[in-house]
C-alpha cells in the first residue's frame, strides 16, 4: 500500500459509506463497470443485499466490449442487475457535441432509471462521482446534482487510489481496470456525433484491446486518428510490427491518417484547449 494511504482512514470512510448507504434504504447504482462504480455496487451489495440494483446504460456511445464485461461483473458480485437502453444521440444537445455534452447525456440516463425507481420503490439512485473529479469540467456531475442523484463515495472522500486498494482487498476484478469513458469524449467539442462514428472509433480502440494494449484512447480528428497510450507503452505501439499493423487496419476503418501522441494518455486531453467553459447550467 502506498504510504500516503493509512489503512485507519480507509477503514473510517469505508464505515461511513456502509453507514450511509444503509441510510438509503434502498438504491439503484448508475453502473457501468468501471473501478468506481463496480466499487460502489459492491459497497451497496454489502450494505444492502437485494435492496441494491446495479442498472447499466446500453447505448451507442458505450463500448462493446464494455457491455458484456459489465453483465459479468454484475454476475460475480452478485448484485441484482437491469439494463436499460439511451438514446442521446437523439438528443440535439448531444449529438451536436458542445462542451456540456455530458450534461445531456446523464439527463437522459437519469430520464430512463426514474421508471426503474418507481418500478420498484427505490427512491434513491447513487453514481460513481469521486472526489478526484470535483473541480475538473463534469457537466455530468451538475445535472447528478440537479436531479438529486447521490454521489457517496464524494459525500465520504474516498478517492480513486482508496477506491483502487479497497476493490484489490475485496478482490474486484476492477482494482486495477484503466479508466475508460464512453466514445463520444474521443471527438473534439464541435465535432457532430454519429453512430456511424462512434462504431469507427470503437472498431479502432477494440483493434488496440486485441493488440495487448490496455490503457489507450484512439481521438477523431476528421480523417486522422491520434492515438493515445499509457507512456509505458508508447515504445510496443511504436514497434514497426504493431506500427504496420495498426495502419493497416485504421485505413480500412476509413482514416487517411494515423498519429501516435507523444504526449501519450491524459484523461479528458480533448478538455486542454477549453480556457473558459460556456455553459447555460448552474450547480445552483
């Protein structure tokens, strides 16, 4: 464990999550089976017991590969589990791509579990939402807020590197997970989303995945894609082998140009050049 992590802080928020979850009642967890919500499902599981259901978003925007590793995970912690269907793409505030994307997206997520939670008298409904992101632009976060969703695990402070040795104690197969977000953060604000787009790019990312890449971001930029991965693995990306490979397969996606960053992976590297966020939402 890292030394900036003590095991009695830890085992004080943990109680004060159980402490509060059970305050609940019941909830319906915003799953999407990442590390923080796979975390947060568990945390309610134990808490609660068939009180807790995990409901995960199946959509255009969510990757493949994530709709089935979702169910699974759902399955092994043996949480009660639901899936609904969003259609944000539908959505002109959406599918236009402004920089409050996000807001609407988690509008219409929360739109479709509000008849989950009359269905079965779970009156609340908990997401993921860590310490870490407050600060940083989630416009997800002020639409949570707005429609009363809860966010314990920012209500307790428990943050990601907590959550990631917590989820390795209780042996979730997420500890270590790379972060992942839907495919509509892979295009830069302005850029018009299309299922025909998103279904590139996710045939692209899904290439990398089978290439032994895990932490990896393929960015749209017209007809070039800018590939991003861990630092670590720049030097495997940049073998001619995998290089070769790659390109090959990203012209027959359809692009012209194919780019490795750098830089390397950044969470939200499309945020960089945003030096004042326009947005009609208030957190008020």
């Amino acid at each position: 464990m890292s030394p900036k992590i003590q095991s009695s802080d830890i085992d004080r928020k943990l109680d004060q999550l159980d402490e509060l979850l059970k305050s609940y009642g019941k909830v319906i967890v915003a799953f999407s089976g990442g590390v923080d919500s796979t975390f947060l499902a568990e945390a309610a599981h134990r808490a609660l017991g068939s009180n807790a259901l995990a409901v995960t978003a199946i959509s255009d925007s969510y990757p493949k590969r994530e709709m089935q590793a979702a169910q699974d995970i759902a399955k092994e912690l043996g949480i009660r589990f639901e899936m609904v269907f969003t259609e944000e793409l539908e959505i002109e505030g959406y599918a236009s791509n402004p920089t409050d994307r996000c807001y609407f997206c988690k509008t219409e997520l929360f739109d479709k579990l509000d008849p989950i939670s009359e269905k079965y008298q779970m009156g609340t409904i908990v997401y993921g939402g860590i310490p870490d992101d407050v600060g940083d632009h989630r416009p997800g976060m002020v639409a949570a807020k707005q429609r009363g969703i809860q966010a314990p695990l920012i209500d307790v402070n428990l943050t990601k590197a907590e959550i990631r040795e917590v989820s390795k104690r209780w042996n979730l197969p997420t500890w270590d997970k790379p972060a992942f977000a839907c495919l509509s953060s892979r295009f830069p604000y302005g850029t018009r989303i299309t299922r025909q787009l998103l279904r590139k790019v996710d045939d692209a990312e899904q290439f990398l995945y089978d290439l032994g890449i895990r932490q990896f971001r393929v960015r749209h930029h017209g007809d070039l894609a800018r590939i991003e991965v861990h630092p670590q693995e720049i030097e495997h990306i940049a073998e001619k082998s995998a290089r070769t490979q790659i390109n090959e397969e990203f012209k027959t996606l359809g692009y012209k140009y194919v780019t490795l960053d750098l830089q390397g992976y950044r969470s939200g590297s499309l945020n960089e050049g945003l030096v004042q966020i326009s947005t009609q939402h208030s957190m008020k």
